[in-house]
DNA sequence: ATGGGATTTTGGTATAGACCAGATGAAATG
DNA sequence: CATTTCATCTGGTCTATACCAAAATCCCAT
C-alpha cells in the first residue's frame, strides 16, 4: 500500500522493534510512556501511537490499560488435536497457568445447541464461562457446553483445573473425534472486557466440538484467543 | 476495557453494522465516504475513522486504498487436511478464484531448508511465490519451496493453476502426511505490498510441510491471508 | 511496617486542521 | 470510438491540543 521509506511511524516501528529484538528491552518489561517516546524526535503523539499499534498488530508488544506498553512474552504452541488440558501443556511449556471459572450454570438445550449434540431442544446442558491465563496474563476467554446427561453433577465440581481430567476420571468420558473450526476475529464487546484488552484487539476464535466413541457430541468449545499468545500446530494424516 | 455505552466510535459502529446487517449495504458495495458520514453528526473524521477500524477488524468492512470502505464477502472456508486445491474449493463454494505467480525461481537450499527438507545445503530447490484472489480480491500471499529432485523442471510448468495437480499428474507425487502451524500475524511489508492492504492489517500466517508416503518432504508452503477471508476448518481423530 | 488518601502519570478519546498521493471519472483530444 | 488529460474525490499521514478515567506512585497518619 506504501513504501515503508517516508512514513514515520514505520521507521519508529522499526526503531522499536530494533531496540526489543537487540535486547535492550526484554519481555515483560515497560517501554517509556508515549509522551517519552515523544519528546525523543520531534514527532507527535498520534504518529507515535501509530507506531506502536503496529508493533501491537505483530504481537512485539501489548499494552495494560492505561498503565503501558509491555514487551510481548512469547506465544505458546498449541494442538487442537492433543486432549491435554491448558493446564499441562502451558507448564510442559515453561509458563505458568491459571484458570479462572466466571461462571457455570445449567441451562435448557437452545435450538443451536439441539443442532450441535443432537438433543431435544429443553434438555439439561452446563454452561461454564471461564478465563485462562499465562504468566498472569488473561490470554483466552472460553464457553463450555456440556451433555449434562453424561456428566451429571459436574458443575458441583471444582473446574479451576483441568476439565479434562475430570470428565474422564469421574465420568469415564473419552474424546474419539474432534472438529475444530478457525476463524481470525476482533476481540469486542464481553471477549474484550473479560480480556481487558481494548475493543478490537485481533484474536483467534476457536471452535471444538467433541465427540465420544459413539459418534455423540460430548462438549462444545468456544474460544476466543488473544492473537499473540498462541501459535497452533496441527500435525495431520491427508484424507 | 471500557463500557461501549459512552464511547462515541463505538456507537457509530453499531450504527454502521446494523445498516450493513439490515441489508441496506450489501456485500461489495461501497459506504459513504469518512467525510460524508462525518456530516452527519457533529463528529470528527478521526473518531468516525475509529469507528471504520473496527469495523474492518471485525471482518465487516474492507478497504481499498484511497478509494472507499467496501462491505466484506463472506469469507471461505478452508480444510488444510484435504489436499484439494485452491481453486477446486473455492469454486465450490461458488466464488471466483485467481492465481497470479509472481516469482518462480530455482535456489540452492540454505540451512533453515535444508532442516525442514532433511537435504544437504546447496541441494536444489524451486521457490515458487503466488498471489491468489477470490472475486478479484487478493486474499493470499503463498511461497512455496519444493524439492527440485522430486519434480524436476516443475517451474518449466504454468503455475497458475492447481500446483496440487502438477505435482499429482506429471511426477506422481501423493502427499501423506502434513504438519499445519497457524498463527494470527499482522500482514506487513512485502506481505502487505502484494496484497495492496495497509501495514498491520491483521492476518494468518499459516505453514505447511507436506510428507509423502515415504516421510519425505515435498513441499513447504508458507501462506498469508487476509483475516477477513477464510475460517479454518479441521476434523480430527484424536491420538 | 501498614493502610489510606491525594497527586501524578499513563494511555484513551475526541476535536480541528492541513497536506499528500493514488483512484476516479469527466472532459478534451486524437 | 478509443485515448489522454486534468480536476476532483478519497483515504492516508501528521500536527497540535484538550480533557478524561484508570493506574501507579508518593506521602502521611497510624
């Protein structure tokens, strides 16, 4: 669209991000405030803020709200495929996790989700809201619908873990299939606030859908990703 | 981060979104220019510009340089398992696809290829780049790499079509196995050149090796898509 | 040390204006 | 009719300023 020649707010971009890749600003760390940045060239702070959404949109750097811009910590490898929890696969990665449950609830089968497990519309689902998060850093938002038929009681359990494991050793649920679909999005509205990232962040929105042996859905997943905290890896038989 | 309540974009964008989903603008066409939706309220061109930011992260509205707002296509969806080509998909989806090869090239295999290929360095390779359009937008920027030795004179061959096919028809070359990472990215520099999109547009940078029968590999491919244009779609067994 | 309240700093939102380069379309030209 | 030329419209970049709300910090009283 431009060359990246005489726009200023590509060459700060690249100036930053020269200063981060060098080292001299590590992950985690503060960069100055804008009006810092600012004082350096005689540049305005639009053009400055400019600079930095781009490093944003590249996953160099994110911000807290009003508090600063922070190097990026690098993002976590991710396979939709492997049934493991966040939980193991986030500390085999060298990070620390944390899960957070928002909310769990039993609620009637709407019709989408009468389409989705193949139940009765009214039939007894959990719905659990929960927030994950990577060194302290909220990283997903995700909706969990359950077959409460299959797994009966299960909100009474503590889900601050691995839901996983509980399905599996309380109710003896194994996962034979998994369907999982993609789509790049913007992070708004509820996703944005739980987040706390500002309306519009790009993220991932990840949807699972998972099967039992029997071919029955057992649990449908929708996540929705900051874009920089993940990398997803798929390894695949071709059809 | 902030209640949508107060924030005057984000109202504009409700506005406009509810327009767009009322039907009154339909996909393609283009909105009222920024300084004419600025005369409706007593706003200012950078707050309805906000607005249009994050419509367009949303996937709802598209640009085009120095020409207008467009309202976004529905986009494609895309099976990385299936080894059908570009072009026999999205025509089954009912939508026009273009391939451009904007580079093809024989190059002696550096270090980081020759790992991913498991060949000696210096070995030959064919680096193919491409450009490919749905409904005359350009969506994806792919470069591929293949193995020179497995399909000797491949570049000789017109590439604007299905590589897939090629590589099927006239070296007899079956794929077995792929290794698929994604990973949301801004489109930036060469990327967002090719692409005639502004820096940092949000994308997905999507790479896949491919393994014949023999676990060798066949081919690297490395694509940039625009974010507004596919969803990933994948059915998995679990291991 | 600890807690709490005031102050400062930070990014977030919004305004108004200016100029540019590419896209567009109409008018002039062959 | 096709082509070129030119004025206009469009989004893209940049400046300067103002005010807000939340976060961070400091300082004082306990």
């Amino acid at each position: 669209m431009q060359q990246p020649d005489h726009l200023q707010y590509l060459g700060m971009r690249d100036d930053i991000a020269a200063r981060i890749a060098a080292g001299e600003l590590k992950p985690g760390e503060r960069l100055p405030s804008e009006r810092q940045l600012q004082a350096g060239g005689g540049v305005s702070r639009g053009t400055i803020r400019e600079a930095l959404f781009q490093l944003e949109g590249e996953g160099v750097i994110y911000r807290k709200d009003r508090s600063g811009w922070y190097v990026s910590p690098p993002p976590v490898v991710y396979d939709p495929t492997r049934w493991e929890g966040f939980m193991s696969y986030v500390e085999a990665q060298g990070r620390r996790p944390l899960t957070e449950t928002l909310s769990k609830v039993e609620i009637a089968c709407d019709g989408m989700l009468a389409q989705i497990f193949s139940r009765p519309v009214g039939a007894p689902m959990y719905w659990i809201r929960r927030r994950r998060s990577i060194d302290g850093r909220a990283v997903l938002i995700e909706s969990i619908v359950v077959d409460a038929s299959l797994a009966p009681g299960l909100i009474e359990h503590d889900l601050d873990g691995s839901l996983t494991s509980v399905l599996k050793t309380v109710y003896g649920i194994d996962v034979a299939r998994n369907k999982v679909d993609m789509r790049p999005c913007a992070l708004i509205r509820e996703e944005a606030e739980a987040l706390r990232v500002k309306s519009g962040l790009p993220g991932l929105n990840l949807e699972r859908t998972c099967y039992n042996a029997q071919g029955r859905v057992v649990e449908f997943d929708r996540e929705y990703w900051r874009h920089d905290a993940l990398k997803v890896s798929v390894d695949i038989r071709v059809r």
